[in-house]
C-alpha cells in the first residue's frame, strides 16, 4: 500500500488528478436501446427477488435506487425476523448501516470546512488539543485529511478490541487511550482501514462544535434534507419503529433473530452506543434521501461551497493491496492497470472509473450482523443502496458473504444500460474469484450443537485467580480479571464482559462463555499450573500480576 503525499509533488498531483470524479464515457458496451426507467426499475426489482430466491440465507433485505437525482426504488423483501413472515421487511424498516457511518462523520468534518471553523489539511491538534500519539511526528502532523482517507499511523483494524468489549465508557475515553498504543506504521505510509480514525475524527466535531457528533449531524445535515428516520444508537430509535433483527449465516444455516436493543450476540459495543466509526442506524426511505444528496448536492443548500462533496470524492489515498486485481474482482469492481487507479476518498471506501468505466464512488458497511452496500454515479445522478439484515460468519471470503456486493454492481448496471449479457457475465466473474465455504468455518458450538464444557472451579485451578496486565499495550487494551464466584465458579472479566471459564478438550484452552457474533471465543494458558501463569486472547497476552 501507499499514500498520496509529496514524496514528489508532481506524482501526487497527477495520480489525485486521475481519480478526481468527473463525467465519464462507459467502457464497456451499452444497450443500443436505452431503457425507460420504468423498464430499469422493473428489472431491478425482479433481479433483487431472483436473487432472495437463490440466497434464502438472506432473512430480508432493502433496496432504495435514485436515478437522475429522483427516487425510483425504496422497497423491502424477505422479513426482519428469520421465520416470520408477519414482519415484512419495507421502507421504513431500521437497520444499522456499519461503517456507512464514517460518510455521515466526513460530511460533519466538511460542514466545518464549510463553514470557515477547519480546513481538510488542518493538523488534528489545531482542533483537538488533547489528541496524543506515542509517535510524536505523527502526533503533531497528522492532519484531518490523513484520517479521513486512512492515510494514518493507526494500522487496519488496530484497537477495535477496546471498544467492541467496552474497556472505555465512552468515546472520549477511547480516544484519549489512543496516547498509549504503541503504533508501528510510519507516517502516511498509506491505506490501512482504521475504524480509530473515524473515533478520533468525532471527538474532534464535539471539540469544535461542543456537542456530540450525531447532535452536529442531525442539526447540520440530518434535519435539512427530511432524514427523520436516521439515528445515532439503537437506544435513539423510538420502540414504535420497525426496527430490524440481525441474523447470522454459514454454509445453508441461518442463526437468529437476535435483537439489537439486548443480545450481546450482535452488540457492536455493550448496548449498542454511539461510534463514530459505525453505530448509524437507518431506513431505506431516509438512505434514498441521502442518495440523492450525495449524488445532487447543490440543491439541498446543505454546503455553501459546491466543492465539499467533491472534494471527498476525489480519491487522496491509493489503494493498491493484494485485492486490486486486474478485471472483475470478488466485489465487482472493474479495474486494469493501465493508467486506472482505485483510491480513498475522504469517508468513501473506493473512488475511481472502476464501474463499467464511469465516474464512480461507495462506502459499505459491516455490523456483526447487518450488512450495506452502495454504488454512486453523480454524473447519471444514480445511486443504489443495498442493506441486509445478516451477515456471513464464516471466517473465510465465500461468494455468499459478497452477494450484496455482487448484487450492487448488477443493479448499477441496470441502470446504466449494459446488456444483460454482460451483467452476468460479470456476475459470474466476480463469483468465480471466491473460493467456496470450507467444511470447518461455521462455529462447532453455535452451528453444529456442540455442547460446551463443564464450568471451571477455584479448587482446582485456584492459581489462575487474580489480575493480568496485557504485555504490549497495558494502558490501551486494559487488565483482565479471574475471580471465583459464590458457587466457586472461574469467572473472567474482560473490558464490560464477565462469564465463567468452560472447559474443553484441550486442559490448556478455556472457552469464555460470552455470546457474541456466534463465534466461540476462548483463551489459552500457559503455565497452567504455575503461580504466574500467562493467558491468550487472539493475539493478546496477558501476564498475570497479583
């Protein structure tokens, strides 16, 4: 990976260029005969039912399309609870929208560029003060611009421990803990996805504005365009609304409902709370709504400046891992390497020519089980919403995880006037480049039935009691504790999470009892039958210390 910065000025002001957004000519073949839009919406609508056919794993799903800048789609299939088809999934149904979130957040950062109180370019510190790094360069040179388009020394994914198990009670909290995390990547050495960039980034409109981020958003953004169905947590959304349930899928086994107001199995925090990264909830009513801005935002009267919007969709980070393949990839993007060029915008995923050759930009979003893809053409004034109420729990890429995706390219298409022959062609290309679900990926305990172990007792493993301090990041990922309850049950507690200790077949492996995203989640330790024995959590290690 790497980044668009002056290592050369005149490289990095050519290759920005290249991926600024402007009207484009399709580079693949179109339909000699343009449809109507009623033809369009039609075979949307019909593919979208096809495809609820052919993926029963899909509990429900809604699509929402704009296309030259009006609504024509905001639809509902399939049911927000697995089993009843008494709760039709509609318009107006809520799901969250994951890291959709980030888009909300970036457009708060330019409603202040807008309004004359930052600049994109401006240093983090200018606007938060109390913002800390262990890298001190970093620290006093990392600027808006660098987080919005992860372009920081935060790596992919670093941190997410933190508040997925609630070490810190609120947001503020987090980021003010970012100062001890010891990060490796250098400055602006380029893309890594970083869901801190995003916590950080919120922290810096309640500094600027001296309100929460989604109060800012909702004064500021949500409000002027009509979003009246969009909210910051799952508490915000009244008890009357058709609030969706999450479900989860593996190989041809649907595990749910679980409801998002009390089932740890789908908390992306403990209760759900606001994050900036991704705790956006929305319907597909108020996401065409929000199409039609993004695509059209100059009549909203939301920006004094036409610039604002474009400037988040002009690519400022290139992308150039090891899922950038020449042709169709897994997800449906179309790139070649001579001369294209697929990018970051800021709050944007991908930007770039890499959609049947048009100007082209989304932003998905991932809950642990609620999914969101988008496809946006402002030059057509098209914008396709995609937003399922499951997510795929296997710990490989299989075609079914990536069906929205694929299903977001298609409907796009539609739109555009490809032949249908070649969007299935492009279809099929997309969905041979993922392998297929192995036989071991699916959960033993939650999909298989496996039942857990007996509970673990103070009398025998006595010596694990006590506090354990993580040994690379103390101060950021927190100290466990194992303590014996009143019937002389181990219990462990890790961040807001406490649960007892289960056996399994290996002495030396203990599964955590908690329930969440259907994984079974265990820890391993070494010196099992010392005085200081050390435990493992994925890639943590804790060294016990009292």
């Amino acid at each position: 990976m790497r980044a668009l910065y002056c290592v050369g000025c005149i490289f990095a002001a050519v290759t920005l260029w290249s991926v600024t957004l402007t009207p484009s000519s399709p580079a693949v073949e179109v339909s000699t005969r343009r449809r109507t839009v009623a033809e369009k919406r039609a075979l949307a609508l019909a593919f979208v039912a096809r495809q609820m056919q052919a993926y029963p794993t899909i509990p429900g799903l809604s699509l929402s399309v704009v296309y030259e800048n009006e609504t024509v789609v905001t639809q509902g299939f399939g049911t927000n609870q697995y089993g009843n088809s008494a709760a039709p999934v509609t318009r107006d149904s809520i799901f969250q929208i994951g890291s959709y979130t980030k888009t909300f957040v970036a457009l708060g950062i330019g409603k202040l560029v807008d309004d004359g109180l930052a600049h994109w370019n401006d240093r983090v510190k200018q606007h938060l003060p109390w913002f800390h790094l262990q890298d001190k360069y970093a620290e006093e040179h990392t600027t808006l611009g660098d987080l919005l388009a992860m372009n920081s020394v935060l790596g992919a994914y670093e941190g997410d421990f933190a508040p997925l198990l609630g070490i810190y009670a609120t947001e503020k909290e987090l980021v003010q803990h970012v100062a001890f995390l010891d990060t490796t990547r250098p400055f602006r050495a380029g893309y890594a996805y970083s869901n801190l960039n995003y916590a950080i980034l919120g922290q810096v409109i309640e500094h600027v504005t001296n309100q929460t981020w989604f109060a800012f958003l909702n004064r500021t953004i949500l409000t002027p365009l009509g979003m009246r169905a969009t909210y910051g947590r799952v508490a915000e959304v009244p008890t009357t609304a058709d609030l969706s349930y999450g479900h989860f899928f593996c190989a041809d086994t649907v595990l749910g409902p679980y409801s998002l107001r009390d089932s740890t199995m789908v908390a992306m925090t403990p209760g759900n709370d606001f994050e900036a990264s991704g705790s956006i909830l929305s319907s597909a009513a108020d996401m065409a709504t929000f199409a039609r801005f993004l695509v059209d935002p100059h009549k909203t009267g939301v920006f004094k400046s036409p610039s604002i919007v474009r400037d988040m969709t002009t690519g400022h980070t290139v992308i150039d891992d090891d899922d950038v393949v020449d042709g169709v990839d897994r997800e449906g993007y179309m790139f070649h390497s001579d001369g294209q060029v697929k990018a970051a915008g800021y709050g944007f995923d991908v930007v770039g020519q890499v959609m049947f050759g048009y100007d082209y930009f989304d932003k998905g979003g991932d809950t642990h089980a609620f999914k969101t893809r988008n496809g946006f053409v402002p030059s057509q004034g098209l914008g396709v919403t995609l937003m399922a109420n499951v997510e795929c729990s296997a710990m490989v890429h299989v075609a079914d995880g990536l069906v929205l995706d694929r299903m977001r390219t298609y409907i796009v298409g539609l739109f555009l006037d490809l032949p249908l022959a070649t969007l299935d062609a492009t279809w099929q290309e997309a969905q041979d480049r993922v392998p297929p679900v192995q036989n071991d990926a699916c959960d033993a305990h939650f999909y298989g039935g496996q039942p857990s172990g007996e509970r673990m007792l103070a009398t025998t493993h006595g010596n694990l009691i006590g506090s354990y301090v993580e040994l690379i990041n103390p101060r950021y990922n927190g100290n466990v504790t194992v303590e014996s309850s009143a019937d002389g049950t181990l219990v462990l507690t890790y961040g807001a999470y406490a649960s007892p200790l289960l056996k399994t077949a290996d002495p030396s492996v203990f599964e955590w009892g908690i329930e969440m995203q259907v994984q079974t989640l265990t820890w391993t330790v070494d010196g099992l039958n010392s005085s200081t024995p050390k435990l493992s959590f994925f890639t943590f290690e804790f060294l016990h210390v009292t």
